[in-house]
C-alpha cells in the first residue's frame, strides 16, 4: 500500500468518497481512511435482525443524490458500476387522530384531492405553489448548490434581482428566514395539511417555531410531487459501493478499519495523517477531514493556529438525538385510515405542530418526550428485495430525543442511561404505532433498536445521536456554516480542508459538500 498521496481523506461517509473520487477523476492520487468496518458513514445497509432482511442503518432516501451536480456529472458511470434506483410515486403521508389522513405523490390530481377532502381553497393554493415551483426550484437549488461565499452569494442575489426584481428578492429572503408554522400558516388553513409539511422540518431541526424552517417543508411537497422519491435498490449502500469502486478504477485506496489520529502539520500546512497503528502517511496537496468540525482540533493537537476558528468549531452545536428501529416484519401495518398508506415509502406520526413544538422543547431540555415523532420508512413497499419474500422491513425514526436523559415528561420511564432506557423508549414508538395500526406488534419477527449513542459509537460524526451532524439554524447554515469564513470547508492551515454535512450545504445525501470542495481543488 502506499504511503504518499496527493489527497488523504479522513472517513468514508459519501461526501468523501465523492469527493475522492472526483479528484481521482482529474488524476489525483487518494487515499480514503476510514475507523469503521464499513465505507458510507451513515449510508450503510446491514444485516441487523433476522436473515434475509437489509436494514438502512441512517439514511434510507437517496432522493438528493440522484438530483445532485455530482450524479449529473457521472451518473452515467455509476450505473455502469451498478447503482440502481428504486422509484417512488407514492412518497410521503401523514396519519391523524380520527382516521384522516393526507399524503403526497406524483399523482398531482390524487394529491390535489387529499387537500380539497381537508379544505378546498388550500387545494386551488397548492396548485398555485405547482405551477410556480419551476421558476422558484431554479432560485432555491441555485442557491442550495452554490459554494457559500461573499462572492457566490453576491452572483446569486444579482440572478434574482434581475430574475424577480426587488420586491421579489424580499419575498425570498423573508421566506428563507420564516419558521414553518409562520409559511404554513400563511399559506394554508389545513391543520392537518400544515403538519404533514411540517414534519419534514422535524428531519432537520426544524421545529414548527425556529426561523429558517420554512424552506425543508415547502421543497420537500414540491419536489416529492414533481420528482418522486427514490431509494437505493436492494438498500441505500447502493450508492456507496459503486463510488468505491470509481475510486478503486482509477488507483485510488479505501481502507476500512484505519482510524486516523492525529493530522500532521508544519509551518502551517498539513503534511499527512497518523493512523492508529503508528503509520505515517503524506499527502503533497490537501488532508480532507470528514469530520465533526468540533472535532477537528483534537487532530490537531489543540488548536488550528487561529483563536477565533478554534472557538468557533468548540461551539458548533449539535442538534438534538435520533433513536432507530429497525424490524423484521411479516407484514406491513395495516394503517387504520386507509390501506392505501401501505404504499407510501414514509408515513409520519406527527399529528399536528403544537405536538412537535412540544417534542422538541422536552428533548432540548433533556427530556424524554411523552410524545415523540415517528418516521415510519416502509421500503420494501418500494422495494421488496430488501427482505425475503412476502416479508417487510420498518425503518423507523423517533424523533426526537435527547443525548443525555435527564428525566422522561410521561414519567414513566426512570433509567437515565441509553443502555436502559431504549428499550423503553421503542416502547412508547410502538405504542404510537399501534394505534395508527393495530396488531403492528405481533407482525414483529425480530427488531434492532440502536440509541442515540449507540450512533455515535458507530459514527462519530453523529454526536448525541445527531444524524444531521450539526445544526441547521440560521447561526450555523449558509455562510456560517460551520463558522464565518470557512463554509467552503477551508481552515487556517493550509492544504487542511473540511467536508461533510458539518459544511455547506449541510446534510443529506447530495454529496454536496464533497464535490464543492473537489471542484474548487482540482477544477469542474
């Protein structure tokens, strides 16, 4: 193996590897190294409960990469390395108490009359939003897919002034600072329309009141309307194995199972990596760290040669907890409001934005939520070979909760130790399940239950369970993400650069940060 590289990349999540794989593409030699047994970081696949069952152990929605700059680019080579999506018409509902429901797919008449049975003008309202996503997807994805500096923000803000004109730049503005509650609110009267959309903003610390929200509610409606969903055939490391093997096409190294250490720097540049088995590896051009930006200065023995960034990366804040299911199933539920839910890929149980306003508040404080949101993922009505035949698989999400318990609001729950007290917790998940779907519980064939700190110890970018590594509120997003100065992932010593969803755009899995940070090393 070798010991000298152009490109040494810490961690194997997506956005290195993309990232890899491009500067491997413009003839740099990479080597990618990574703590864990397996590549992809929260991207994986796994066998967790009973044979023939995958389980996405995070992220099951590929949706983001297959819409990406870096799948455009070579999309076309990655099927050949075989990636393969899984489709989805049927993309997102919600379940409420009573027996309504609402959910949202490409069949825009199906969709528009799910609103119209909740309240006809929010029906004629969200046609109006249809018709005038194109011009607005054109402003939002510009955006989402710039790098975040003065120069690129100034570019853009010029595009829609002369696109929109002045008037129209405010409204972008005020909507891109608005809460959820305060745009769904505005926009339309369903509760039960609001919280279906507003649960979105839950995936990314969004709660129905933080300033910044409005954005994940309204895109994710949108676009799941206009694109579908898609998932990764057979599991979402369908995306992962064909970028390792793009890599390793054009010479580059992976190795799993190589903790790097300590970065190694003098007069100001980095010069390479320390492996925990006392190896030393050079890199002529750059160490790429795919990792927690708090995290970084302990690589460094302390510090980046710079007190204002050493600050800011020891106070990069992390959202609060995720604690995952995973179940072998006999069947799908047998959703109480319409059999119809049995073919959605996610059915959320978050009936209304008080609710989740509540959830987040009791979890920000420490506290087992009473009443916590569930993600129900449902990927085998997507994609059945991701279990046996006429078998299922749920992924479920409950969000959120805290990283360190300090009391339960139920109650009911003592244990103040994840090791205890998840068991309990995925309880109280099912309980809610069950009663959208009753006899859920004896469907189960096995289950896995992994705590918020159970994926940190997997991962340990995940901090507290945090699966979008990092905050996205308005103080850590766009140009402060993660500080002022350094949302293109660059730091103060030179050839040292940061990636991953701790770095603009954020999270996801658009391989955004990777392949921001490649073009600008080694060109477009």
């Amino acid at each position: 193996m070798a010991s000298s590289y152009d490109a040494i990349l810490i961690g194997a999540g997506h956005n290195s590897l993309a990232c890899a794989a491009h500067l491997a593409a413009k003839g740099w030699r990479v080597g990618v190294f990574e703590r864990a047994a397996d590549p992809g970081g929260a991207v994986k696949t796994l066998a967790l409960t009973a044979p023939g069952f995958r389980h996405d152990w995070g992220a099951m929605n590929l949706s983001l990469f297959a819409g990406s700059p870096f799948f455009k680019t070579y999309g076309e080579e990655l099927r050949r390395l075989g990636l393969a999506f899984a489709p989805a018409q049927k993309c997102f509902a919600s379940v409420f108490p009573g027996g309504k429901w609402m959910g949202v797919s490409t069949d825009v008449e199906a969709t528009k009359r799910r609103i119209a049975a909740l309240n006809p003008a929010d029906a004629a309202r969200w046609d109006e939003l249809s018709r005038g996503f194109p011009a607005m997807a054109d402003d939002l994805f510009a955006l989402l897919g710039s790098p975040m500096t003065l120069r690129a923000v100034a570019k853009l803000a010029f595009h829609t002034w002369r696109h929109r004109g002045f008037s129209g730049g405010l409204d972008i503005i005020r909507f891109l600072l608005s809460s959820p509650r305060v745009w769904l609110a505005e926009t339309f009267a369903s509760e039960e329309l609001r919280a279906t959309l507003a649960a979105w903003g839950m995936h990314l610390d969004f709660a129905p009141d933080i300033a910044g929200g409005a954005l994940f509610p309204y895109l994710e409606g949108m676009a799941n309307q206009s694109f579908g969903m898609v998932l990764g055939k057979g599991g979402a490391d369908a995306m992962i194995h064909p970028l390792l093997r793009m890599i390793e096409a054009r010479a580059g190294t992976i190795e799993c199972k190589a903790e790097v250490t300590e970065i190694l720097h003098a007069g100001g540049r980095a010069r390479g990596v320390r492996l925990a088995d006392g190896r030393r590896l050079s890199a002529s051009k750059a160490v790429i760290a795919n990792v927690a930006p708090d995290a970084l200065t302990r690589l460094l023995g302390g510090s980046t040669g710079d007190a204002r960034v050493d600050a800011g990366l020891a106070r990069f804040a992390h959202a609060p907890g995720t604690l995952m299911i995973h179940l072998a199933m006999e069947d799908l539920p047998d959703w109480q409001a319409d059999a119809e839910l049995r073919e959605f890929a996610y059915v959320h149980l978050a009936p209304s934005l008080d609710q989740m306003a509540r959830t987040y508040q009791q979890a920000s404080a420490g506290l087992l939520p009473d009443e916590p949101i569930v993600v129900v993922g449902q990927p085998t009505a997507i994609d059945p070979s991701r279990a046996p035949e006429g078998k299922h698989i749920l992924w479920m999400q409950v969000r959120i909760v805290p990283a360190e318990i300090r009391g339960d609001a139920a109650g009911t729950i003592a244990a103040t130790d994840w090791r205890e007290a998840k068991a309990a917790m995925a309880e109280r998940a099912l309980d809610i399940l069950e009663r959208y779907a009753p006899g859920v519980r004896a469907k189960i064939i096995a289950r896995y239950v992994a705590s918020p700190l159970d994926l940190q110890a997997d991962n340990p970018n995940l901090v507290g369970g945090d699966q979008i590594c990092g905050s996205h509120h308005l103080s850590q997003n766009f140009l402060f993400r993660p500080l002022r100065g350094h949302a293109d992932g660059s730091t103060p010593i030179q050839n040292l650069h940061l990636t991953g969803a701790g770095v603009w755009p954020g999270a996801g899995v658009g391989a955004g940060a990777g392949f921001l940070l490649a073009r600008r090393l080694a060109g477009n």
